[in-house]
C-alpha cells in the first residue's frame, strides 16, 4: 500500500508540474459589450447539442464549437464579484462549470472515459481554464469556489460531462430562477431510482456517491443530520430513516449521444 501511494503521489507531482493550461479564445468581443451576451451563446450550445437525456452530440460540436468559444470568452472576461448577489453568482458558477467541462472533453479528444485516476486528474485537477482572468482547474473551481457558496443543491446541477452527473438541462441557468432550477434538479436527481434506489425487502437504499463525495456538505447544522435526512427533504416518496445507505460505483463513462 504503501508503494502505491507513493507512486501515486509522485505521479501527482509530476502532473502538478506539467498542468495544461487552456487560453481563452481571446476574441475581439467584450462582456461589456452591450452586443454582446456571452449567455446567449451558451444557450444555442445547450439548444443544439444536447437532447432532453442531457447527453452531448460531442461530435457534432467539435466540428462547429464557435459559440462554445464566444462563451468561454465571456467566462474569461466576467467578474462575478462585480455581479449584483447571489442569484448571479450561483448561476455563473454553474454555467462555467458545465461550459468549461463540456469544452474540456472536446480539448481532450473525446475521450471515452475517466475511469482511471490519472485520467480523472489530468482532465478535473490538472487542466486549467481561464476563469475571469485566472487559471484554475475544474477541481479548485468547484472546492475552492463554488463549494463554498454554501449550497449543496448545486452538486445536483454541476456536470462533468459523465454519465453519472446529474442531467444537463438544455437551458441555462438563471439568476431570476435560479433557486427553483436548483430545487427543481435536486427533487429530479434524488427521485431517480437510478441515483437513489430504495429496497423495502431489504431495508436498504443505494444512492449515487455524489452524496458521499461531498457528505460534508449535506450533513451538517446548517442542511441535515444525515444523508438520508438531506435526501428526504426532495423526495415524493420519503424513505424510512432505518434504512441502510449505501453507494453505487460512480460511473466515469463520457456521456455522449
């Protein structure tokens, strides 16, 4: 064990060395451009290439990811500190997350999965994007920023581009509705018998590991006592706090059409 961890930990400082970093397209529009609406350009991404099971047409964008970049441009250019609260910033965080994955897939070459660990490091930790003028993974994108929002239901609207994700809606998130899409996301993703399975013979219920991913951010004083506890505030049908949790494996699998 202790030779893999060192070679694992040895693998990880070498990568950490030799981080990928992604330009902006650096084009000659400006988020300040009245003209301009970096949102839009997400939004005809969605509308064309992914269907109402949230999978991505990867290869058809690749072949034509123009407005991908205009939208990449704007996630370079835009402040969310400047924004006027919350509601903005949480559906930036969303948005760029999700766009800088989707385009993330497309730099990598599509490839079929992240089911290695080296593979999910050299796509989530060591691929840096520009993100309001600063280079930063999709891994401190999330832990460092978006985490520490303070709102658990985005782990049911972030994607990573895997078939385990929560679904990619085909509209964009926004500031005027962005606490209904969230609950919305979370009451679709914890009623999916696929990310949370109930058994009444066995008195057990299996749910998708995003939950145990990020545990800490369900259960605690502000959210809830345990993940059962956090799961039943969305569900239709309320599942027995006696019940036994467990996890399904994560399946790394690039969810393409």
């Amino acid at each position: 064990m202790f030779r893999i961890f060192s070679l694992l930990f040895t693998l990880l400082l070498f990568l950490s060395g030799c981080a990928t970093k992604v330009s902006p397209p650096g084009l000659i529009f400006s988020s300040e451009n009245a003209d301009f609406n970096g949102q839009a350009s997400w939004e005809k991404v969605l509308k064309k290439y992914v269907n109402k099971e949230g999978k991505v047409a990867f290869k058809k964008l690749a072949s034509d990811y123009s407005d991908l970049l205009f939208y990449l441009d704007h996630i370079a250019k835009y402040d969310p500190d400047k924004s006027q609260g919350r509601e903005q910033k949480l559906a930036f965080y969303i948005n760029s997350y999700n766009a800088l994955a989707m385009y993330g897939v497309i730099f990598h070459k599509i490839p079929k999965d992240f089911n290695r660990f080296i593979d999910r490091a050299r796509f989530f930790k060591f691929t840096e994007f520009n993100i309001s003028g600063r280079q930063i993974s999709l891994y401190d994108y999330e832990n460092k920023i978006i985490r520490p929002a303070g709102d658990p239901r985005v782990h049911f609207a972030l994607n990573c581009m895997v078939v385990d994700c929560p679904r990619l809606p085909d509209k964009p998130f926004i500031p005027e509705k962005i606490d209904s899409q969230l609950n919305d996301a979370a009451v679709e993703f914890l009623n999916d018998p696929k990310k949370v399975f109930v058994d009444p013979l066995e008195k057990e219920v299996t749910v998708s590991e995003i939950l145990k991913f990020y545990e800490e951010d369900f259960v605690n004083p502000k959210q809830a006592g345990s993940v059962l506890e956090y799961i039943n505030r969305f569900r239709k049908e309320k599942i027995p706090s006696s019940y036994k949790v467990r996890f399904f494996n994560y399946d790394w699998t690039v969810n393409g059409q």
